[in-house]
C-alpha cells in the first residue's frame, strides 16, 4: 500500500514565530528580491517499508502524476496488487491518469474523503519536511540549493523507515 500525495514547497521562508529563549535574538530570514519560485513535489509512501518515493517539477500535472503511476508500477515487480491511497484531487481522475491505471491492472486506487487530509500519512512527510527544511530557511537566494536540500530531506526516510513510519502513524 502506498499512500500519494503532492506539496507546494516556497523558494521565501515561512516566517511564522520562531520559539526560542528569552533574550536570544531570532534567526534572521532573508527573503530574495525575485518571485517567490515553488517547487512541487509528487511523493509516494510505503506503508509497509518506510520507503519514500518522488518526483518534482515547478508543476504537478496530470502526465506527471501518469508518469509517477508508471515507475510506481515499475519498482514493485514482484507485487500483484498495488494499492494507491490518494486524495480527491481532479488531475487524479484525468484521462492521462485513467489511461495508465487502465493499462496498469495492478495498481488500484483507494479514494480518501474530500478535505480529510489528517487520513493521509504522507501529509505528515510534507509537515516534517516544512518544519525542518522550509521554515526560516536561509536559501531563498539560490532556489538550487534549496531543492537540492528538500531532495535530500526526502531521500533520507528511507535511512531510517521504522522511525519514518513511526513519526506518521504507521508504526507504533
């Protein structure tokens, strides 16, 4: 089972408070002079290996997402039925997405509830990754390094898939 959803990631830093003690002076944020530049990303979680699997662009589209169900369909060889838990999201039921699950018998998508995002375990990946990467980050001035970082935030789950699956609700 793998549990699929996508995030909007900003080249400015969120600039909610920052809690820190009394009489420290808090992190100076810098905000870069171009366009707040996004990074999406299309993340895929196995519930049972922690494995942690994405694709992103400045877009998520719907021959993206077709794409993603294509390699998704690709790593899991061996697997007769792969089950896709996904959101209510309208490119989800585009005719490129209709298309590959057509031709792809193994993959089979379980449909969340319209807003109910809590029943959704990658969406505490994205929490995560916000807090510890996005939020008063220092790199809006070089978006490239910004995503290389978010890129290696979400490639290391997979060194330690137990405390992963922990951290969203999968593991106790």
């Amino acid at each position: 089972m793998l549990f699929e959803d996508e995030a909007s990631l900003y080249r400015q830093p969120s600039q909610a408070s920052l809690f820190c003690q009394r009489g420290r002076l808090q992190p100076r944020m810098t905000c870069a002079c171009s366009a707040n530049t996004v990074m999406r990303v299309a993340g895929f979680l196995n519930a049972c290996s922690g494995a942690v699997h994405f694709w992103d662009g400045s877009k998520i589209t719907a021959a993206k997402i077709a794409k993603c169900l294509r390699e998704i369909a690709a790593l899991y060889p061996a697997f007769e039925k792969i089950y896709i838990v996904m959101d209510n999201w309208p490119v989800h039921f585009h005719p490129k997405v209709m298309k590959v699950l057509a031709e792809e018998p193994r993959l089979e998508i379980l449909r969340l509830p319209t807003y109910a995002p809590w029943l959704n375990p990658i969406e505490k990946l994205w929490r995560l990754t916000k807090q510890n990467v996005v939020h008063a980050h220092e790199m809006s001035n070089d978006f490239n390094r910004f995503k290389w970082i978010v890129r290696a935030f979400l490639t290391q789950p997979t060194s330690n898939p137990i405390a992963l699956l922990r951290y969203v609700g999968l593991f106790s």
